[in-house]
C-alpha cells in the first residue's frame, strides 16, 4: 500500500504543499527530485532519520498529494520549488535545519540555502550538480518517445501513473524534457551562480558510477561552494541512497554529527 503525507500547508498563491512530518529534535528536511514524492523517493531516509530528527520533507508543488496545480516545468522551476520550501519552513515555524536535497531536490536546495542562509545549518546534495549537464539531457531525450518505453520502464511509468495521476503521464515527461532542452540551450546555471553565496557547510556526494554529469561538472560545484566537500561513494550511480545505502547514510550521519548547533 501506496503512503501519501496527509499534512498541508496553503502557499500565498494558492498552491498546496503535502508533507511529511515525523520524529523530534532537530528539523532535517528531505527534498525529493523529478519524478518522485517524500515517500517515493526517500522512504528509507525518512525511516532512517525519524528517530534522531523532526523529518520534513514535502511532495513538491504539483507533485504526489501537493495539489492542485498539476505539476509543470517553467524555466525557474528550480528556483520556484526553493521559494516553496523556504515559505512551507516559514510556515511551521522551523528555522537552522539541516537540509538533504535529491537530483532537482537538491538543485533547489542549493539556491534555498544561498537564498535563506537563516533557513539551513547544513546541507546535503547528491545528484545534483548546479546546472543540467549535457549528459543528463541526452539521457532525457533518450526517454523520447514515451509512447516506445519498453518493459524495462514499465514499473517507473506505473509508478508515475500511481504517485501523480494517469492525467500527468506522459506529460509530465515530455514537458521535462522541453524545459531541460531550453535551460541547456541559454546555458543555465543558477545553483552554480549562487553556490559562492552558502554559507554553511556543505556536503556534495557523488556517485563514482554517475551517468548523468562528468568528472568535471561535479568537481566545479564543489569547488565554488565556501565549506563544501565532495565525497565519491563507489558502486552507484544517480540514485546513491538506494544503490549504497549504507555508505550514503554513514557518510551522511558523520557530517551531520559535526554540524554546529
């Protein structure tokens, strides 16, 4: 059985946001990537985490139980969702938490920690690397059409149809697609304009085996950002936290742990 987070929150220009919330102590909140949900992308860290942490982690706009509106991808999508976050922490009052943020999750989280720096204490990002690297878009525009998907993204397509409506499939994925082109073509690269601006520590994982952006692309994000450092888990690729679990959350713990009150 399918969980959906059954809190909500109404932003100022009508948006709802449904979220998780769970645990004590200190605020740690999750942010999800394209595609997903809090549930459906980072249940085993919400399972992880909950008894050390007040876990919050949202469905972003238009995604899972976070509508209406249906979910679209403007060009500041990005910036967008980190508005959204940091009016949804306005919002139950939790201020200095320790932020991870997954793929776009953790795009908007760099630009929320740049942007709010009262906001985060700490920040972690995988999958993330403050532009949409070539590589990742010919990974997406392998996805095209969505009418060719074999079975072996059947049980993705499914699962997009259960998490957001069978009236976003296939939208939600050509309307992607379009928006990666178009920020690729101008060149975008407001995480990584903004990265010289966080002020708190920073902790960029990466996985060795990572399709989706190159040494180099990584390696640039890490190297603009004040406090931040970049660790290299073997074995995975985008989806680090799931393809080495342990490792990530050891790593993720330990920095963490040494964060300042």
């Amino acid at each position: 059985m399918e969980v959906f987070p059954s809190k909500k929150v109404e932003l100022r220009d009508g948006a709802i946001l449904a979220y998780v919330d769970e645990g004590h102590r200190h605020p740690l909140v999750m942010l999800h990537g394209f595609s997903g949900t809090a549930h459906r992308h980072l249940d085993s860290l919400i399972d992880e985490f909950r008894s050390d942490y007040r876990v919050l982690a949202p469905d972003l706009r238009g995604y899972g139980a976070s509508r209406p509106p249906d979910r679209d991808f403007p060009p500041n999508f990005v910036e967008r969702d980190a508005d959204d976050v940091a009016a949804f922490l306005d919002s139950v009052h939790c201020t200095r938490a320790a932020v991870l943020g997954f793929s776009d999750g953790g795009e908007s989280a760099l630009v929320l920690a740049a942007r709010r720096p009262d906001l985060v204490r700490g920040l972690v990002v995988w999958g993330a690397f403050g532009q949409v690297a070539p590589h990742a878009l010919r990974w997406l525009e392998s996805l095209l059409p969505v009418d060719a998907w074999g079975p072996d993204l059947a049980q993705w397509r499914e699962s997009m149809i259960l998490h957001h409506g069978r009236e976003q499939w296939p939208g939600l994925i050509v309307s992607y697609v379009e928006c990666a082109r178009a920020l690729v073509a101008a060149g975008w690269n407001l995480p990584l304009q903004l990265a010289e601006l966080i002020k708190c520590p920073v902790l960029q994982v990466h996985g060795e085996a990572e399709q989706r952006a190159n040494e180099k692309e990584v390696a640039r994000l890490a190297s603009v950002i004040p406090r931040g450092r970049l660790e290299i888990i073997p074995g995975a690729d985008h989806s680090v936290h799931r393809e080495q679990r342990r490792l990530f959350v050891s790593a993720v713990r330990a920095f963490l742990d040494d964060l300042p009150e």
